[in-house]
C-alpha cells in the first residue's frame, strides 16, 4: 500500500516537474530553431546578392571587352576601305571578315546582357576572347594582309615595265650598241621581281589560313615567319631593284646623251633636254640606301 | 419768228455756247494729249509685259534649281550610307618607254618602291603596338 502510494506521489511530482520544465524547453528551442533559419536565410540572401553582384560584373566586364572591340574593328575597316594600293576585290574580302566579327560580337554582346546565371555569363565573356581573338589573331593577320597586298600590287606594277625596259634595250641593241650591262640589270630586276611576287603569293595564303582555331601560338608562329619573308625577300628584294633601275638610269643616259638617236624623228629632239632636266633631281631622290632591309 | 428764235437749231447752239464756255479748249486739249496717255499706257503695258516676262523666267530658274536640289538631297536619305573610294587600280596605264621618258619612269618607281617600304614599316608597327595582353582570359 506504501508503495503504492510511493509510486503515485513520485508520478504526479515528476508530471509536475516535467510540465513546468516543458515550456522553457520549448520556448528556448523555438528561438534557437527562428534563429537558426533566420540566419540560413540571411545568409541564402547574402549569396544571392554576390551572385547577383557577380553577374552584373561579368556583364559590365565583357560589355567593355566588346566595345573595345568592335572599335578597333571599326578602325580596322576604315583602315582596309581608305587604302589606295588594294583592289576592290581584296577590300571587299577583308571587310567581309572584319564584319563577321563585329556581327559575332555584337550578338554575343546580346546573349551576355540577357544572361542571368553567372556561370553561363562568364562562359560567355571568356568566348569573347578564345572565341575571335581579336588582337592577338585577328587583327595582325588583317593587317598583314594589308602589307602583303600592298607589296604585291607595287610588284605587278613594276613586273608590268619589264618588257617596256626591254624593247628600249632591244631598240639601242638594234642600233648597234652596247647593252650587255643594262640586259644584265634588268634581268635582275625581273629576277628580283619573280622572287617577290612568289614569296608574297604563298604569304598571302599562308596568312589567310590563320584562324582562330590555329591558337595564339600558331599564329604567332606564321606571322614571324612571314614578317621575316618581308624583311629577307621583298625588302632586300626591292632595294637591289632600286640599285638595278639607278645604275640602269646611268647607262641610258649615257647612250642617250652621247646623240645618238634612238627612235625617229620628234621624240629623239626632246630626247637630251629632258634627261638633262632630270639628272640633278634623279641622284638625289633614287638613293636606295636609304632602305634598310 | 418767234419760234425760231426760240427754238434755235442745235447747230447754231454751239458757237453760242462755246464762247460762253471758257474750257471750249479743253475739248482741243483733249483732242491733242490723246497721243500722250496712249504712249503712257503702250509704256506702261510693255513694262509690265517685262515684269511679266521677268517674274515668270525667275519663277521658272528658282523651280528648275528647286527640282535640281530636289534630286541632289533626296537620294541621300534613302541609300545608304555607303562611302565611296577610289579604286585602286591593279596595273597602271603604261606608256611605252622611250629614251624621252625612262629616266622619269625609273625615277617614279624607284619613288614609288620607297614609298612602299615606308607604308610597310609603319603597318607593321602598328601590327607591334597591338596590346595582345588584350585578349588574355585571366580574371575571367
């Protein structure tokens, strides 16, 4: 009976002290488990906010990157289109490169700005690099192929007197005089000329099969071997020329001004004043050392 | 009698009057200017005949000039605006080489062979002045 009275005073004192305990537990619980979440929350906030912040860096960033870009293509263009030495043709082939990039760009610029995930943004802004590389790849090869087109024209136009020089040869040959030396120089020249104008054909395909996919290094590669074929060939090329017209330009006047007509008539009365006029200006101005190959 | 005192004829009525009419010299006046308004009028008809003619041939010089503009500025808006360069031209016009004129010809290229080499320097520094640090993805 004592026991059992025992057991009943001990359940009810325990119910009691469990029942007044419970709340405080709880309650501490509760502001642990509020303060717990408020904290993820905050902190899920704090994560967004940098993403966010990320993003609208990433956007900023490349927004730049482009414009840089599309102004140094835009320069480029005016570049190719104000040059007086490329035919039609070759103006309106690098162009059409040049407008292809500035078409990419400015659709990837689109893509970019209606981005709204970070990582997917900055996949973005890194193809505005790896994807054209504008002046590692781009630009050099555009302005190569300036150079080269230019030195090529020039080439033809002086390949195009060859055969002019050589009737005037043959015309003072057939009068009986002379004309080993200048057959010897302008055989040279038109050597020198070949030479030349190959070099500059295999260069011009050599740079147009540049791309992108050929990496920096590989483009680097091609265009100093190129650089170095304007300096070795076509530079050196061209100031022997100009050593070959000069001494050329000597020994006509030398078979022209002894008066000995070449051709008939009126043209050969001009002949001697005209040569004469122009010796003082022709010492001074063809002077081919000044080129430094 | 009487009555045809009192009833004079319309003729004799004149000479009556016109005495009594001081101005009986204004119908001479009149008689006699005539010739001056008319030359007025022939002066003023062939002056305003050439005011006529003058306001319409300006009128048609200020039209003719109008549709003229009118041609050079509307195209402008509606093409593009394509700039327009000279082409370059692929081989030049030859002519033949005599004794007269090699020493030009070979002085000329020999120009222009120098002004090639200086365009080529300066293309290719430009292509070494190229920030190629540009298109590194560091920081990407």
């Amino acid at each position: 009976m004592r026991l059992k009275q025992f057991i009943a005073a001990t359940a009810f004192a325990g119910t009691f002290i469990a029942s007044s305990a419970l709340p405080v537990f709880a309650q501490n619980f509760g502001n642990g488990l509020i303060r717990d979440v408020n904290r993820l929350e905050n902190q899920a906030t704090k994560t967004a906010q940098r993403q966010e912040n990320q993003l609208q860096n990433i956007i900023q960033r490349a927004d730049t990157l482009i414009t840089n870009r599309l102004t140094s293509l835009t320069n480029l263009n005016n570049r190719v289109q104000n040059d007086s030495k490329l035919t039609s043709s070759e103006k309106s082939s690098l162009s059409a490169e040049i407008q292809t990039d500035i078409n990419g760009l400015t659709t990837l610029k689109a893509k970019i700005d209606a981005d709204t995930d970070f990582a997917t943004a900055r996949t973005d802004a890194k193809q505005i690099i790896t994807g054209y590389y504008i002046y590692a790849v781009f630009e050099p090869k555009i302005r190569l192929l300036i150079v080269i087109n230019n030195l090529q024209t020039v080439t033809a136009n002086i390949q195009v007197l060859v055969p002019q020089i050589q009737n005037l040869i043959n015309t003072f040959q057939s009068q009986g005089k002379n004309v080993s030396q200048l057959q010897s120089l302008l055989n040279d020249a038109s050597s020198q000329l070949q030479t030349i104008n190959t070099t500059l054909t295999n260069d011009i395909t050599t740079v147009q099969n540049v791309s992108v996919n050929s990496g920096t290094s590989g483009a680097e590669t091609t265009f100093a071997q190129v650089r170095q074929d304007i300096a070795q060939v076509v530079r050196a090329g061209f100031a022997k020329i100009r050593s070959d017209f000069s001494q050329m330009r000597t020994l006509f006047h030398e078979l022209i001004i002894a008066g000995q007509p070449v051709s008939s008539s009126s043209a050969t009365v001009q002949t001697p004043s005209v040569i004469i006029t122009k010796t003082p200006t022709s010492t001074a101005t063809g002077s081919p050392a000044t080129i430094t190959p | 009698m009487e009555t045809q005192s009192a009833n004079p004829s319309p003729t004799p009525n004149i000479p009556q009057d016109a005495p009594s009419n001081p101005p009986q010299e204004t119908p001479v006046a009149t008689a006699q200017n005539p010739a001056k308004p008319r030359n007025q009028k022939h002066i003023y008809i062939i002056l305003a005949l050439i005011v006529l003619i003058l306001f319409v041939a300006g009128s048609y010089t200020l039209m003719m000039s109008g549709k003229k503009t009118q041609t050079t500025v509307n195209p402008q808006p509606t093409s593009l605006p394509v700039a327009v360069y000279p082409t370059a031209i692929t081989t030049p016009a030859v002519t033949p080489i005599t004794s007269s004129n090699v020493d030009q010809t070979l002085n000329n290229t020999d120009t222009t062979m120098q002004q090639a080499i200086n365009q080529t320097d300066t293309d290719l520094n430009s292509i070494n002045n190229i920030d190629k640090s540009q298109d590194s993805t560091n920081g990407l």
